[in-house]
C-alpha cells in the first residue's frame, strides 16, 4: 500500500492523515488523503501561479465548481450532491509579514496552504441501477495534480483528468469504463474545462457500460485458475518492458494484489463461494477495492485498468481461448 502519513491544516485544525486514513471505510479513494470541501478549498487556500509570468492556475475550486455547473445542466432531472473532495500533499507557505520567524511561532494568519493533489466525486444519487445485486450510482468526478505542471515557468496548458461512471454502493468502489475517461485532458481556461467535460458526459454509452458490468456475473474462476491469475499477475510485475508490451496490461501493484488475495477470503461483500470459486464481478469489485490505496494521480488509471483486464479474462472465458493469464 502507498502510504504517506502527512499533516494538514483544514479550518485551523492540524489533521493527522494517518488517522484519516484507519477511520475512513466508506470514500471512493482513500490513500493519503483527507476528506475537505469546497468552501475550505475556496477561502483557507491560496491559488499557485507560474512563477515566471506570475499568471495564475485553475484552482481546485474552479475545477469542481465548473464540473458542478456541467453536471447540472447535462442532467436537469437529478439533483446532484455535493461533491466529495478528497486532497493530499500539502504546500505550506507563510505571509511575507512572517519571514524570518521560527515555525513554532508562526500565527494562523500568517500561514498558508494549498493541496498539490485533488480527486472529487459528485454523485447522481437520483440515477440509480441494479447491477448483479448491487445498487449503482450514476457519478462524475475529476482529479487534479499540480506536480504535473511546470509552476516554474510561464503558463502552459493545464492538465486535469476527468470521468463519468458508476460508484457501487455496497462499498463505495468506483465503475469507471475506458470511454467514461478522458485521461489527459489540457486546457487553458475554465471554459475549454467546461467543453471538454460537457463532451465526455454527452458521449458516454449507460447502457453500454452496464451490460459490460453485468456480463462480469456470468463467468466464474475456480479456486485453482484464481491462484494461477495471481501467480502470472506478479510474474508480470517482473516481466521486461518489451514482453509486458506484449501482454494484457496490470498496473494494480504487489501490495494490492495481496489485498485482493486476502480479501477472496475474507471480504464479506465479494469473497469466493462455497466451492471456492469468485464471479467475475466479485473479483472486479476486489480489483476496485484494492485500488483505493492507490495515490490521486493514479487511481483512475488503475480503475479503468481493472475493468478492461476483467472484460479481457471473461473474453477469454467466454470464447474458450487461453491466454498467458488464464489456463482454461
């Protein structure tokens, strides 16, 4: 597990987000992250600039904010919550008034805040579909990372990552599909945001993206081509660049993997049967499960990533074909 243990400041309060971290069970990411909303990102955090033309970014606030706007008229027959906003990495800085002083002596005005890494979901509770058993949400969210921006130089093309799916309510894990993610999306204003955003929520295929989710039911590992995809998918860790090129990619890492070996056992939600085998569907919700420990800015590569290998397996399955994952 990737785990950074940090100290924030929200609302004049110092947060220990390794406490965050071991009380937070029910958050779409969970990582090193702590829960905030938009008023504190709003008025407690300063905004960073490119240094060489002092221009400034597109804050966080501006970003979840424009996304609420979107959301609201693309889907005028629900009423969206309020977004979910988790953050990590803190900058700290201080006013000029305080330079020179010790940090211990530092007064609270004097000190400033704001988060390199920002991933948000807002949540259609309103759109709801039953997918093998469980309830689903329809949801839209981003993530935003200023350690991909050159903030020592002039203003360049902003980078942000935006996506469209469902959040499982059983245990709060997100259903992202490949065409409900727009990885890299770059912008110079809020509004090409707005276009960008507007396009990928129109564009994206509902119906599509839940026959795929249910199709995951239909097929099942047994206990013995279980512990055989987890053995090659730690060999695959290992492989050489040109021969993993060459494979279906994995990017969940061997730490997660070991929370979903665990969790085949003992996840109370989507553990193996009574003959020892798992669904598809359960072993997708492991993958998703697994990945919330995964840092902001690689999380939504890894969802995705997991429900594009799971669809490759019960292609696999269901056309009867073999492949270096899976021994039929």
């Amino acid at each position: 597990m990737e785990t950074v243990v940090l100290s924030s400041s929200v609302n004049n309060q110092i947060i220990d987000e390794s406490d965050v971290i071991q009380k937070s069970s029910s958050s779409f990411i969970e990582a090193n992250t702590i829960k905030v909303d938009l008023k504190h990102l709003k008025e407690d955090c300063i905004i960073p600039v490119f240094s060489k033309d002092n221009e400034s970014t597109i804050s966080h606030f501006q970003f979840i904010s424009k996304a609420y706007e979107v959301v609201k008229e693309l889907f005028p027959d629900f009423s969206p919550k309020e977004p979910e906003i988790r953050v990590s990495h803190v900058i700290k800085g201080r006013t000029p008034t305080a330079i020179g002083k010790p940090a211990k002596e530092l007064l609270e005005e004097e000190k400033t805040i704001y988060y390199e890494r920002c991933a948000f979901l807002i949540e259609l509770h309103q759109a709801k579909e039953v997918v093998n058993g469980n309830t689903l949400t329809l949801s839209v969210g981003g993530v935003r990372s200023y350690s991909q921006e050159n903030l020592y130089n002039k203003k360049t093309l902003e980078k942000f990552k935006i996506f469209i799916g469902y959040q499982n309510k059983v245990c709060t894990n997100m259903c992202i599909s490949t065409d409900g993610f727009t990885n890299e999306v770059r912008i110079s204003s809020i509004n090409e945001l707005q276009t960008n955003m507007s396009k990928l929520f129109s564009n994206y295929d509902r119906i599509k993206h839940l026959g795929m989710m249910e199709r995951m039911s239909r097929f099942c590992l047994n206990e013995e081509q279980f512990a055989h995809l987890i053995g090659k998918i730690r060999m695959f860790q290992h492989l050489d660049r040109e021969e993993q090129k060459a494979k279906q990619p994995f990017l969940l890492n061997d730490g997660q993997i070991n929370s979903v070996v665990k969790d085949y056992y003992t996840c109370p939600n989507f553990s193996r049967d009574r003959d020892n085998n798992i669904s598809l569907w359960n072993l997708y919700n492991l993958f998703t499960e697994a990945n919330k420990s995964s840092y902001i800015d690689s999380n939504l590569e890894r969802n995705v990533n997991a429900y594009e290998f799971t669809n490759f397996i019960a292609n696999s399955l269901q056309n009867e074909q073999p492949n270096w994952f899976l021994s039929l």
